[in-house]
C-alpha cells in the first residue's frame, strides 16, 4: 500500500464538523488513499458511487430526515465521483449542517462541476484537498532513492499513475484504457462539449508542442476552427486535471513576453499515449520536453501554496528560462536539462532581477529538487 502525501492531513481534519472534498482526475487514487485513511479510524463507514444511477437518485433533493435513516450508524459517509450527483452542494450542507456525529468525504473527479456545486453551499463548511499520480516524493517515501533513480527512464515514458507503477506488466495496456475510457469521461458529460473528435486532436496538438509556447489563435487554425473553442477546450482540460498552464513571467524588462504561455500534461504517461509513443529515450527526439514537463509537473504536485506562482520567461531575443517560482520575497529561476553538458544559458534574466536566485536541474541533482518544496513552513 502506497501512502500519499496529504493523507496526513486528511486525517488531521477527519470529525471537525466540515466536509472533506478530494479532487483529482480519475484513476490518481483517490478511493483506495481514503480506504487507506479509514483503515486507520475505528469508525462505521458507508459507501456511494455517484456513477450508479440509483445513489444519484438517493442523494439528489434529498432531506436530512432521509440521509439521517440513510445513513444509519455509520459515522464516515464516502461518496465517490460525487460530481455526477445533482444538488450534491446542497446534500453536502445538509449532512454538515443536520448531522454533527458524521464525517462526509466526497471525491470530484471534475472541479468544474464539484466546485460549482459545492462552493456556495459550502462557504465555511469545507476542507479541499487535491491528489494526483504519485509524485517523485511519495514513491521515494515508498521505496528507496537508488531505485528511483534507475526508474527515471520509466517514469519520463510512462508516468505515475498508480496502476501503472504496481502493475508494469501491463503499463501500455493501462494507459490506453485511462485515455481512452477514463481521460474524457467527464468532459463529454458536459453539454458544451460537442465536438470529441476536437478534443482528442487537441490533445494531440498540444502533446507534440509541449515545453513551446502554444496559442490558441495558431491551434484554431491548425484545428480548423475558433480559437475561443481552443481556449475554452483547453480550459475544461485543465479542470480535469490532464493539463495544466504555466504564464510567462514579466515584471520590468521591456521586451519580454507578457501573455505567452506554456501547456504541460499533469502526467508524462498520459501525455505519450495520446501520442501512441513508447519508444525508449535513445530513440526519441524529445527527450528533453519529456524531462521539462517531468520536472516541472512533479514540482506542481509537492508545492501546495497558493502563494508560491509558477512561470517560465523568455523575451522577443529568445532569451529564455524553463522555469521560475516566486512568492511574497523571493524569485527563483531553474533551468531544466537533461543533457549535463549543454552549455548554461545567458544569464540575462538575473541580470534583469538581481534579486533573483538561478540552479540548473539535471540528473545528478534533481531528486533534490523534487523533494524539497523550499518553502518548508508551507509542508
């Protein structure tokens, strides 16, 4: 059994009279991390799925009166995919309002839907949590820094998820059926999702561009269509958590990019199937995009601070840097090779923010920066 990261925290909030929302894409785990957490707790627990027809019918317009005899003596209440489950905010208020002895769990697969159905009838009355496939550090924590390493190559080609990491057998297997049955299930549940031949091309288009910048108007015309649908099709992909944006960075230099940006997949594996590209990394020509976005997903899952804002900065000249952190006092610029002897890039960005720090990430020194959030009061 794997443990993760926020399984800690989870525990911490368990029984303080709010609820406990989990987000993540599907497959990432979030069912067996709470059975784990429950493993723990002597408590009762009762379970719904709202993928079942008849749990969306049990728990939509429902009364307090009606869950209470629901749920019996049950003292921990999980409801998985509780994004298909209509009213679901206002059956989540009813349980932490009306019933003070039980602790209610929901996962959301979509945080588009789960956050608007949540939000407003849960001010105040919530714990959010975010899961992802397992990240470097939580298999560290589950094995050893010599097998991880050796495991790199793997990881870049085919990613974290977790069945995927425990069942290697059949990792190629695993990753087409996540594309292909889990990856856009919620979002052709959406009405305004009507073009799913667009989507998977998409995905496509920005799998081959990935650690470029992407524009939506180039995409619209390489897609044949408005580049308001790209934006907005890359915007529900975000919200499922495949994809994920990252802004350019700009303060005081003149010349550099304002509004560019770069697009990475939350998960190297996934990225490569939607591509149908498993070659190994000596026969591979983007080796180097596979490590940017390795590194710099791996970084989004350890740092969980909504302070700590992530870019990449590059100006008009093609002067560049793969990626940057800052918060309230500092600005910390990486770049991210793979190759150890490339030459170092122009230092003009620290330079142009002499307050700024500047590391190059590799593979003699990345397990350090995948383990360390650099922020150690945000852990």
């Amino acid at each position: 059994m794997f443990s993760r990261k926020i399984e800690a925290q989870i525990k911490q909030k368990l029984f303080k009279g709010k609820a406990i929302i989990i987000f993540g894409a599907r497959q990432v785990g979030k069912s067996t991390m709470i059975k784990n957490i429950i493993s723990t707790v002597n408590e009762k627990t009762l379970w719904f799925n709202g993928d079942e027809a008849d749990v969306r019918e049990l728990l939509s317009s429902t009364t307090s009166i009606h869950l209470k005899m629901l749920f019996g003596n049950n003292k921990i209440i999980c409801i998985d995919e509780a994004q298909r489950i209509p009213n679901i905010g206002i059956t989540l208020k009813l349980i932490t309002d009306n019933i003070k002895n039980v602790q209610v769990i929901a996962t959301g697969s979509s945080a588009f839907e789960l956050s608007n159905k949540t939000n407003e009838a849960l001010t105040g009355r919530k714990y959010e949590f975010w899961l992802y496939p397992f990240s470097f550090y939580e298999l560290l924590q589950n094995s050893d820094l010599l097998t991880e390493t050796r495991m790199l190559e793997h990881r870049l080609i085919y990613g974290c998820y977790p069945e995927v990491v425990t069942n290697n057998d059949n990792k190629i297997e695993l990753l087409k059926l996540i594309t292909g049955s889990y990856l856009y299930k919620d979002l052709l549940m959406i009405e305004g999702i009507k073009k799913p031949v667009l989507l998977e091309k998409l995905l496509k288009a920005l799998a081959l561009q990935l650690g470029s910048e992407v524009s939506y108007n180039e995409l619209g015309k390489l897609l044949q269509t408005k580049s308001d649908t790209i934006e907005k099709y890359i915007h529900l992909l975000e919200l499922v958590y495949v994809i994920f944006k990252v802004n350019a960075f700009s303060r005081n230099v003149r010349n550099e990019l304002r509004k560019g940006k770069k697009i990475y997949f939350y998960d190297n594996g996934i990225r490569n199937a939607i591509l149908g590209n498993f070659n190994n990394l000596q026969s591979r020509t983007d080796v180097g995009a596979l490590w940017e976005n390795y590194i710099i997903s791996e970084r989004k899952k350890i740092i969980n601070s909504s302070y700590i804002k992530s870019y990449f900065w590059r100006t008009t000249q093609q002067q560049e840097v793969d990626y940057i952190e800052t918060d309230a006092e500092k600005i910390n610029a990486f770049e991210i090779k793979w190759n150890k002897k490339r030459k170092q890039k122009s230092l003009t960005f620290t330079r142009a923010y002499p307050e700024s720090s500047f590391s190059i990430i590799n593979k003699s020194n990345y397990y350090e920066f995948l383990t360390d959030n650099n922020r150690k009061k945000n852990n």
